[in-house]
C-alpha cells in the first residue's frame, strides 16, 4: 500500500510465490489462533501487547483475499482476522476518549501501536468497503496524537503514556518511525481504495502530521556533523541508531512518492542520512556489515 499505483481490493493471483514468505510466518499463528481464541478473548496471539498481534492482520487478509494462503488451518484466514478485528473493537482496553491500549493489562499508548493498529483498520475496512473501518483507522491516530504528540519538542511524538509503571516521555526515534510509517500505510490504503475521493481531508491532514514527525526528526540532527538520529531524538546522552534513521528516512521518501512529489521538504535531510547509513557498506566499520545486519540498533531484550 506504499505505491501511488497499488489497487484495492488486489487481484487474486496464481503467481503462488508472490505471498509465499510472509504468509509462511503467519500461517502457524493462524492454525493456533482458533484453539488460543478462547484464553486471548480472540486476539491472533497470547501475548501481552494489544497492538503486536493485529500487526499481522494486513497478511492475514491479503492471503485470505487472494487465496494464496490455500485456507489456512483452523478455521482459515478470514475467521482469524474477524476474531482480531472483532478483539481490537470490543474487546481490548481503551481510554476514555476511545483509544485502544497498547497494552492488555492496563490502558497504556504507545507510539509503537500506531503502525500496528490503525493500517490493520483501515486495509480491513478498504477491502470490504467499509467507511466505519476506515474511519475508525483515522480516529485512533488521531486519539493517539492527542495524547502522544509534543508541540513542544519540534512535534516529535513521547514514546510511552498513563498506565503509571512503565510510562516513557522520551521522544524514542524508532517510535518516531513507527508514527510516521504507520500513518503512511494509512494514507496509502486510503489512496488505493475505491473510496479514495471521500478521504482527501484525511489524507490531507494525515500528510501534515507525518511531515511535522520529519522536520521534527532532521531538526535534531541538522547541527551535527552526523546524520544518525540518536536513541531519543532530543537526548545526547543515548546512542546515535541507525535503525530509526533508516525508517525515518524511508518515510521521507514514501511521502515523497504518495503525494507524487507534493511533499519532498526532507528529502536533502534523507538523502545525507542515506549516504551515512550506506557507506563503506559490506565492511568493517560500516554500518551495514557484509551479511546485511545493521547497526548500531536498540538491542531486543534490554
């Protein structure tokens, strides 16, 4: 859904190699999905995090809608995507203005949930032609902006909030990345649908709120005499990541080419971080090595 020329609903198509790696990653989670509905209150995965398994979602329906996903075992693809559809909406914990916690705990947002939640909503929605999906894809973001969104730190978004332990105030630049690769995936399924003309507002002010995140993001590296971001955005106390500044820098292009070159402001600021990230590639003291890991990067389990 990152392409101006992406179509909804895709083609089905015999070219079985197409979907062939991501719907062997989820297939598992689905044929255990039926038997783990009851003790998970329908949510694809056991798992803490309310957001982390609708991730999967827009897999889910794309190998149900196609039939690449041959069925699926249980009860098939369709079924265990209405069974998260059916958590997210009823189910899962919300805020008093309506946001969908990220945790399943407590009410909690984080960044994170906004590439995990809304794009799921949204590419459901747009396959079925259903404007209350689409719309409810828009109203989380937007919730979640209200809570999460710092005017006063260059709009750059906090990483964690309410829910008392664990909260984050941090502006972490790999959220950063998450809000704005989230929203994009939005706006291109709103772009592809055949509902497109309804949503020119949105997609409007979804294009704003993604470019505020970019000059947020390169403000704190335009003084530098690198362009990596560093761990959070605005603290020169954390390390500078690489794996933040590749997905800003992909979303400076994505929204270069969804608004067909309407929106290309960062793009220079891109472009230096992009060389940065690339150079000496492939050897010893770059930042991709010669096996395609990146780094430096936040590690996983700390």
């Amino acid at each position: 859904m990152l392409s101006p020329s992406s179509t909804l609903p895709p083609p089905p198509t015999n070219n079985t190699n197409t979907l062939d790696t991501p719907i062997s990653i989820v297939r598992p989670i689905v044929d255990q999905s039926t038997s783990h509905a009851q003790a998970t209150n329908g949510s694809l995965m056991d798992d803490g995090s309310v957001a982390d398994p609708a991730s999967l979602g827009v897999t889910i329906l794309l190998a149900n809608w196609t039939g690449e996903g041959g069925g699926g075992g249980g009860d098939g693809f369709g079924r265990a995507a209405e069974r998260e559809l059916s958590f997210l909406l009823q189910k899962a914990p919300r805020t008093e203005e309506g946001a969908i916690s990220h945790r399943v705990d407590k009410v909690q947002l984080w960044s994170d949930s906004v590439y995990m939640v809304p794009p799921f909503l949204a590419y459901y929605g747009a396959l079925h032609s259903n404007t209350t999906l689409m719309d409810e894809a828009f109203e989380q973001i937007s919730l979640y902006r209200d809570k999460l969104h710092d005017k006063d730190a260059h709009d750059l978004w906090r990483h964690v909030v309410m829910g008392g332990t664990g909260e984050d105030p941090g502006h972490w630049s790999t959220g950063n990345g998450w809000v704005a690769m989230g929203m994009l995936r939005v706006i291109g399924t709103y772009k592809a649908s055949t509902l497109e003309k309804d949503y020119g507002d949105k997609i409007g002010t979804l294009e704003g709120w993604v470019d505020e995140i970019l000059h947020g993001m390169y403000s704190t590296t335009a003084n530098s005499n690198t362009a990596l971001f560093r761990n959070y955005a605005d603290n020169e106390q954390t390390f500078r990541d690489a794996a933040s500044t590749a997905l800003i820098v992909a979303a400076s292009y994505r929204l270069a080419v969804l608004t067909e070159g309407k929106r290309v402001g960062t793009i220079r600021d891109a472009e230096r971080a992009r060389k940065e990230l690339c150079r000496h590639a492939g050897d010893a003291g770059g930042h991709v090595d010669a096996n395609g890991w990146l780094s430096p990067v936040v590690d996983p389990h700390n």
